[in-house]
C-alpha cells in the first residue's frame, strides 16, 4: 500500500492530508471522514484504487493529525465545515473535484454540491436532515466526568452491519477509543443541527447515494427521503448494501468502490 502523508496549512491551521498517489488525469477524489475520526478510515479504498483514481483524504481541524482551531477550538457547524473543506480543496490546488464522505462526511457533501463547484458527489450514509442526536448527549460528550470514547463504544458497535468482518469491526471501534471528547462534540452538534432540505434543488452535479442498511441512526428512509429532494440532478443514482452499516467505507470498501467505479466512468 503506497500512501503518503503530508501536511498543507489552511486558513493557518497545519492539515494532514495522505493520497495514494495514483495518476490524477481520470479524477481526483477528495474524502471526507466520519464524525471524530480520521482519514484512515479511506485507506482500503485508497489501495483498491491505487492504479486508477488519485484519491486524497485529510483530518478536519482537531482530528487525528491535524491541528485544532486557535485556543483548541473545533468547529461545530455544518457551514464553517463545508467553508473549510473548499478551503483545502483550494489549498491542495484541486480543479473540480469529486467529492465523498461518511456519515457526517455523508451530509455535508450535500451542502458543499449546493454551494461550491464541484464535478461529483457520493455520499455514504447521508441525509439532508439528521436531528438524531439527544442534547443530553451533547452537552455530556466534553464533561470532564465522561469518557467520550468508552461512553460510545457500544451505540457505535450497534452501527455496524451484522456482515462486517472482525478485523474491521475492531478497526471502527479502535477509531471510537480513540476520540477526543470536544471534538466528537463539535461533530455531533453539526450534526444534530444539520438540515439543508430546503436547497436541495441545488444540487445539480452526479451525484451517488450509497447506504448500508443495517444502519441504525442514518436509516434507508432518511437516505430515501434526501433522494426525493434531489430535484435537478444531471445524474442520480442509489446503490443500498444489505448487511453492512453506518461505516460502510470500512466495512465493505470493495463493494463502495466498485459502485464509485461504475458511477464514475460514465460522468462526462
């Protein structure tokens, strides 16, 4: 696996990036990682496509490698989110990008196609509207009394499709015991506040929808609901996966990245 790391600075803050360093003259795909976790959740799909599209991922601010906001700060709303993300996608000198992302990533690919200019989108277990998240939680996920990680062990095991290998199971729970409890928060306040059905007219690009279906907080009706929005599409198109769930870029990379092949090849 040829992966390389490397860090850019946008808007001042130091952004670890890693790209598989495929031949970019097909497409350029930019990743978006799950809510507290990181951009090594793309590695398995940044293998399969190793030889044909060049992949790039990175780690929002106060993920993973990437520093946080001034004063350790983190952001906490879908619209300073999606502003950053087109600001690394500037920073890394990407000319109309294909976009993907999980979950959180999931959403916010929406709200970027409504705004920026993008070649595609592929949003794994998104929605246009998630108000999924107890307040209660919220305010407890930065307590000083709480373990963020070990306090979601179980609500992200119970996330994961029943087909899942173990080797990747361990994988997305290792990424749960490794959060850090502002930012988990930060995300899952964006998240919890997100909902931009009312621009959904505007998403104009290709745009791909894949869902695991054993997922249990982004449902196949939410994914189906955001679908009956997407109004204006040059090009739709719904791939559900039976068996697998909420990480679907982790636990079934194959079958993700044989559908993003398909719907990539036939984008003008």
């Amino acid at each position: 696996m040829a992966i390389t790391g490397f860090y850019i600075k946008v808007n001042g803050i130091n952004i670890y990036c890693e790209t598989n360093n495929a031949p970019d003259d097909k497409a350029t795909i930019i990743c978006l990682h799950t809510a507290g976790r990181e951009n090594r959740q793309y590695h398995d799909m940044m293998n399969i496509f190793a030889d044909k599209y060049k992949m790039i991922s990175f780690d929002m601010p106060a993920h993973g490698k990437s520093w946080p906001l001034p004063g350790n700060k983190v952001i906490n709303n879908y619209k300073d989110y999606g502003k950053f993300v087109w600001s690394v996608i500037q920073e890394l000198g990407v000319d109309n990008p294909i976009v993907i992302g999980c979950s959180m990533g999931g959403n916010i690919v929406y709200h970027i196609a409504q705004e920026y200019p993008v070649r595609a989108i592929v949003s794994m277990q998104g929605s246009d509207y998630t108000p999924t998240i107890d307040e209660r939680i919220l305010e407890l996920l930065n307590h000083p009394y709480v373990s963020c990680q070990h306090s979601h062990l179980e609500f992200s095991e119970c996330l994961i499709g029943k087909a899942t290998t173990q080797e990747r199971r361990d994988f997305i729970l290792w990424g749960v015991m490794s959060e850090i409890g502002i930012t988990k928060q930060g995300d899952l306040t964006q998240y919890n506040g997100f909902d931009v059905r009312d621009k959904m007219d505007k998403v104009t690009c290709p745009t791909l929808v894949i869902h695991g279906l054993d997922d249990q907080i982004a449902t196949e009706e939410m994914a189906k609901a955001t679908i009956a929005r997407i109004t204006n599409c040059k090009k739709l198109v719904y791939k559900p996966i039976p068996d697998y769930g909420h990480f679907i870029l982790v636990e079934n990379p194959e079958k993700v990245c044989e559908y993003m092949d398909e719907f990539i090849l036939q984008l003008n």
